[in-house]
C-alpha cells in the first residue's frame, strides 16, 4: 500500500555533534515507495522493461502514477502474485520464467529486463537476483535479466533508482582509462547540455549512468571519476567505489551557483584549467543569472519547510536561501548521507534546522505552529495542508521535471514561485 506508513522504535534524538545540528526522528513516515522510479526510468533507458513482481496494489500505484497506459508497447508491467503464489501453492519461479519468456519472445526490442522486487516478492522470499541470473543465462546475448528491489518495506521513491542503477554496475565492462561518470537519470536535452559543457572544456568523453541504451553501459575503473547529479544514489556511489572509482565531493548541479561548483569540481577533477572552465561556462551562467531574477523578486524574504521526501531537499533549500533569498523555516530530508552532503551542507545559511527521518505528526505540529509561505512535501500532506491554508510544493515534481543546470534554473525557481502565485490569485478572486 503506499503512501504507506512504517514505525521505527527508536527515540528522536538531537545530534550534538553535528555542524550544524540535526534533529533526527524515527516515527511514522509518508512516503511513495521505490516503484515509483520506473516511471522516469522506463522513459530514460529506452531498449529496457521493468516487470514489477507484486501485486494489484502494485500494478494500481503504477497505473495512477504514470496515467492510464494508452501506449501500444509499454516498457513496464507488473507480474500479479495470486493467492496461490503468496500461499506458497504454486511455483513463484517457474510462472516468472514463463513470464518473462512470454514477454521477451514478444518483445525482441527489450535488452535489458529488470525485475523489480516488492513487498509481497519479499513477504514470501522469491529470490529474484538468482532468478535474474538463471533468465540472463537463457536470454544473453540478446536480452540481460537484472533484479532489484523496490519494496516499500526498504525504500523511499527515489532509492529505487538509486537501486535500478546500482545493479548495473557489477555489469559495467572495466578500464583504466581517466573519465568522467556523471550518475542520475536526467532527461535526454539536460544531458546533451552538460555533456556539449562538458566537451567545450575538452571532456568529449564524457559518460552518463543510465545511459539512453541500458545496453551499452559505459566503463569504469580506477581513472573514472564520478559526478553525482543527484543525491540519493548512494548504493550507486558505493558499488562503483568498489570497481575502483573515485566520488567526487561536490554541490549538486540546481541553480546558477550549485552548477557553476559541480561543474568545475568534475572538469578539473580531469585536469582541466580554472580558466578554460571560466571561458567555458561563462554564457551559460549569464543566462542563468538573468533568468534567475524575476523569481527573486517573488521569492526573496519567503519562508519555506522541507519535509522529506525525494532527497533532493538539502540542495534545493540551498539553493532557495542562496539565490533566491528565502528564509529556511526546517529542511527534513528521509536520510542524510553526511560525505555526499558535504559540499551543500557547507553552503547553508547559520542556524537552519535540518532534520533526518520522520515522526510525520510531530513535524505538521511545528510546520503548522511556523505558517511558512511554502511547505514542499509529498501527495499525502499537501491536500490537508492547503486546506488548511498553507500554500503546497509536492516534492515528487522536483524529480519529473528538468530542473538541473544553467539553462532549467529559472524553471526550477518557478516551481516554487507558481504556488505562491496561485495562493495570490485565489485571494484576490475572493476578494
Ligand atoms: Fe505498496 Fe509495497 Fe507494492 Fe509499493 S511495493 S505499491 S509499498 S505493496
């Protein structure tokens, strides 16, 4: 069921080590589960399927968070576990191994086929990476079987990208050759921007993880060094440390400053001078400055409240109280991996109040208690909090849509002045 709630024993803490401090709550949390990145996903990798092993309530999260599927060939489904399946009645692997045949004789376009684990695949055990390497040995050459889980039981929506890409990785053929990685989903034209960047400062070779073609998955090794444009793959992170690669420390690419930082932090990471990124970069970020502005105008003085959802909170509240003036009430975000957030947290303003994990009712007590101007949450809160006056940001629009980057700062700043706007509207229709 999602958005589902889970309760988690241990007591809210205050961390008084941290710089600066973080409240950290285990309680009930609001969440979508990890599924939900098929969504972008399937529109990323192109020659991939997702086949979700679960059940209705699965396929229903599914159907409703992508619309109505109209497609003639769509690049995901579920495979429903019935009753007998959750019995243990029947043979849960060998129905997903004529499943899968089914599906792949039908769709030889199909070369990567994740399965995609989830609460009921794990409530009665189906070991789906073994699965996945008894459908790989069937179906390589031309179709690679790959698993990973998605389950709300483990996951927040966006760690299911974090762990679709992490199982490519094992994958990834080796080198030694010096490169850049640059990993996240990005649609296709905020690609082609950073990888045109990329090549004006003589980085032709610039790799993407995903790539358009899951396929033909780029190299990695001891000379690859990685850019993270976006800051919930940590598993990622992790498995391509373990192949040799180097994670570099940087802001993530959101607004003029946070793309200038990440930008420069992979091209010199690569050798290039401090001067030809300048030259490089400098029309870009003029166009993103001058963009920026009529949205500070509307932005500057505001006062926002993060609650966690997509990750991306902690760049993006930056980047609101940096460039466009906002004044941050709370920034919450589900976990905070201190080393990827190193760089971002460095650059937020004195006595901001983060917080780490959820006790989802103590949290509307203060947001309601401090009447931001803008909350950014998820589905679940943000009906009952418009309703109660508060104008509303859902978090999982920040994932769809191209905010990365010089050329999508000013549409990044948008999605925050539009509700501000529509508040405006209405109360002056009431009038
Ligand atoms: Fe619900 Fe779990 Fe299926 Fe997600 S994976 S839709 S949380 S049952």
């Amino acid at each position: 069921m999602t958005p589902f709630d889970r309760a988690d024993p241990a007591p809210p803490a205050t961390g008084c080590a941290d710089t600066p401090p973080v409240l950290r709550e285990r309680g009930q949390h609001a969440v979508f589960c990890g599924l939900t990145g098929i969504i972008w996903l399937h529109r990323k990798m192109r020659d991939a399927f997702f086949l979700i092993v679960g059940s209705r309530t699965c396929a229903h999260l599914m159907q409703s968070a992508a619309g109505v599927m109209i497609f003639a060939e769509p690049r995901f489904a579920t495979a429903i576990l019935e009753e007998q399946d959750l019995a243990g009645l029947a043979d849960a692997n060998d129905e997903l191994d004529r499943v899968v045949d089914r599906l792949l004789a039908r769709r030889p376009d199909v070369k990567t086929l994740f399965l995609v684990g989830s609460c009921p695949s794990e409530v009665i055990k189906i070991d789906l990476a073994r699965a996945a390497q008894r459908l790989s040995r069937r179906h390589l050459p031309t179709t690679r079987v790959l698993a990973y889980s998605g389950s709300g039981i483990e996951t927040t929506f966006t760690e299911g990208e974090d762990a679709c890409l992490a199982s490519l990785v094992p994958e990834m053929p080796a080198t030694k050759a010096g490169s850049l990685l640059v990993i996240g989903s990005l649609p296709d034209m905020v690609e082609d921007q950073f990888a045109r960047l990329f090549a004006a400062m003589g980085l032709e070779d610039t790799a993407f993880l995903p790539a358009r073609e899951a396929f033909a998955l780029p190299a990695v090794g001891p000379g690859t060094r990685v850019l993270m444009a976006q800051p919930f793959l940590a598993a990622t992170a992790k498995a391509l440390e373990d192949r040799g690669a180097v994670v570099l420390s940087a802001p993530y690419p959101f607004g003029a400053e946070g793309t200038e930082a990440w930008l420069r932090a992979g091209a010199e990471a690569l050798g290039v001078s401090p001067d030809h990124i300048t030259a490089a970069i400098a029309p870009g970020k003029a166009r993103a400055a001058k963009a920026l502005a009529s949205a500070r105008e509307k932005l500057a003085g505001r006062s926002v409240f993060f609650f966690p959802d997509s990750q991306l909170e902690i760049p993006l509240a930056r980047f609101l109280a940096r460039e466009m003036g906002m004044r941050l009430i709370e920034v919450g975000t589900p976990y905070l991996h201190r080393r990827h957030m190193a760089a971002e947290m460095a650059l937020l303003p004195d006595g901001v109040t983060l917080s780490e994990g959820q006790d989802v009712d103590r949290q509307l007590d203060r947001a309601r208690a401090a009447r931001p101007d803008l909350t950014v949450c998820g589905l679940g809160l943000a009906n009952p909090l418009e309703a109660e006056g508060l104008a509303t940001k859902w978090s999982i629009e920040l994932v769809f849509s191209p905010i990365h980057g010089f050329e999508h700062a000013a549409d990044l700043a948008e999605l925050f002045t539009r509700p501000l706007t529509r508040r405006a509207l209405l109360a002056h229709a009431q009038d």
